[in-house]
C-alpha cells in the first residue's frame, strides 16, 4: 500500500483508565478538504492497537455509490445501519432478515480497534473492500480520520447524534461489559469528560458534522429524531439516497421491522449478540452483555444519579456555547 500523503503523529495517553493502551492520535489532511481547512489539532483518543493501522483507514478505496454510517459510539448506529441498508437495497426484508448486519455492513475499523484474536482473526478493512456495491460502511472515526479520498470524492455520509446524557449511560453498559473499562459509573462519566475513552472527544465529533450538515453529501439526524418520526426519517433518507420513497404499505413494514424488539429478537439482532459473545474470552464480556439494551430516549433519568446530571449538562454548556448551538438544535430535545 502506498504511503498516504496525510500527517498524523500518534501519543501514548497516560491518564485512559482502559484494560489496554490508549493513544492521542492526531491527523492532519492537508488543504485539500473542503469542509474545514484547520485540522491539525484534532484528535481522537484509539486504542494503542489502531496506530498501526491508520494509513489502512485514511488509503481506504472509495467508491463512487459508498455510502457511510458515521456516529459515536452507542448514538443508534445499528439501528441507521439497518434503516440506510434497507433504503439503499430497495427494502430487501428477506435478505435483512437472514444476513447478518455486519455482513451487509461492515464496522471497517473494527479490527484495527481490538486486540488481535489469533483463534478466529479477523480484518475488516479487507472485508469492507471486498463488499460487492453498493456498499453501506460502518465508522465511529471523527471526520478527520476518515479516508482522505471521501472528501475529494464527496461520498454520501449519514450521521446520527445522540445527547450526551442517554450515549454516556449507553457508552458505560457496553465499555464496562466488554471488559474495557473497569469502574464506577461515576469514574466513567470523569473519564468520559476527559476523552480518556475510545473515539473521544464527544463534542467535537458531533459538532464537526453538524457544522456540515448543509453540505449536499451529507444526511444529518439524531436518535431522538429517529424515535420521535422514523418514518420521517426514512423518507427524507429516501430522497438522499436517490431512491424513490416506498408505498405506505412498505413504510409501515419497514417501521415494524426497524422496531428495537424486532431488531433485537431478529437473526440479524441475534448475530451481533453471536458476534460480541465470541470474542468474549478476548474481552472478558460479562456473562449479561447485551449488544441492543434498552434503546430508548431519556434512560439517564433512571440510571445517573443527579450529580452526574447536573456534571454533564455544566460540561456541555461551555460546547454549547462556543458552537452557538443548543441541544434542541443538534437533537431536537
């Protein structure tokens, strides 16, 4: 593989209360991109297993119909996954229903984030290239990880925020049960303040395509909007994609299979869960992990004690602020 043209440096992050290495990663693409001229100073807290895999990622092949599924983690990823991969594949329920999503949609980074497995190894950026188009791609990266050929060639993406509160509850779940994380609630939120977590920092990644949602490739949304008129949302999907917007008859079809007890009871839900469980000796996952937990809109009211509440929303003020946005703006709370 060619050697990519774009600096990066990479900075073991000593503070990360992880299982395994961290790192401070910064990439800088250079004056070719479009949306932001000034990306030398972002970073994004990886693993210590992804520096050696950066160049993969940033000389990544696009293709002209690639689209990509961009989000932090746990902001209703495989839920858009699934909605995107049934309006790019004219509402194929059959195929959806007896694939398995990471198959149909690969996490492209996923094998450069983990610990090597030598009993079943697995290389999803090789995946992810050998997926017949159109594709439908997987990615937590922040923007300016993202493979430097998206931006020259304008590549439809489609991102999916989700308040802090609900993605820092959910982040907690799915980190602590993973075994890459070990401790209180209240020492993950710190953690989480203080980007010493994976694909940290949260504000900037949301932020960053916010600021670009106007841009004609990409498809800005949130899960409480997806909650709040999935239907909505399909349709104005529909209309990105260039594909024609359905009958009723398959909306409403395609708004009881997107349902979270479908997704989660179906053989696609149930393939993730197989997926995660099988690497479960790598990770140290507890024996109660659930990939799709609860799924629902305010489940920090029941989960974060008020102090944490009133930590994060003071904590995100200052974001707030400085971007001149509001929650009800990037979510639409």
């Amino acid at each position: 593989m060619p050697s990519t043209a774009v600096n990066y440096r990479c900075e073991q992050r000593k503070s990360a209360p992880e299982a395994f290495p961290m790192f401070d990663i910064y990439v800088n693409q250079g004056k070719d991109i479009p949306f932001n001229r000034d990306w030398a100073n972002r970073r994004c807290t990886m693993t210590g297993f992804y520096p050696e895999h950066i160049e993969r990622m940033l000389n990544f092949k696009i293709r002209s119909d690639d689209v990509w599924v961009v989000t932090m983690p746990k902001c209703g990823t495989t839920w858009m996954q699934e909605t995107a991969w049934l309006i790019y594949n004219d509402f194929d329920f059959e195929k959806a229903k007896s694939t398995p999503l990471m198959e149909r949609s690969p996490f492209v980074e996923m094998s450069g984030f983990m610990p090597p497995r030598p009993n079943k190894p697995i290389d999803t950026f090789k995946d992810a290239e050998e997926l017949k188009s159109p594709r439908l791609l997987k990615t937590h990266l922040p923007a300016s990880f993202l493979p430097t050929d998206i931006w020259k060639k304008k590549s439809k993406m489609i991102y999916v925020s989700r308040n802090v509160k609900d993605a820092v509850v959910s982040f907690y779940h799915f980190a602590s049960a993973l075994g890459v994380f070990h401790g209180t609630k209240e020492e993950f939120v710190e953690a989480f303040m203080n980007d010493d977590l994976f694909y940290t920092p949260y504000w900037p990644h949301i932020l960053e395509f916010y600021h670009m949602r106007n841009e004609p490739n990409i498809f800005y949304t949130s899960f409480e909007r997806m909650k709040k008129d999935l239907k909505g949302v399909i349709k104005d999907l529909c209309i990105f994609l260039d594909k024609r917007i359905p009958s009723e008859e398959i909306l409403d079809k395609a708004v009881d299979h997107l349902s979270f007890d479908s997704m989660k009871k179906s053989s696609a839900g149930q393939a993730l869960q197989k997926d995660m469980e099988e690497i479960k000796t790598d990770a140290n996952i507890k024996n109660d992990f659930e990939f799709l937990r609860r799924g629902v809109v305010g489940s920090y009211k029941d989960e974060l004690p008020e102090q944490l509440v009133k930590k994060l929303d003071q904590w995100s003020a200052k974001f707030l602020k400085e971007a001149n946005v509001t929650n009800e703006q990037l979510f639409g709370l």
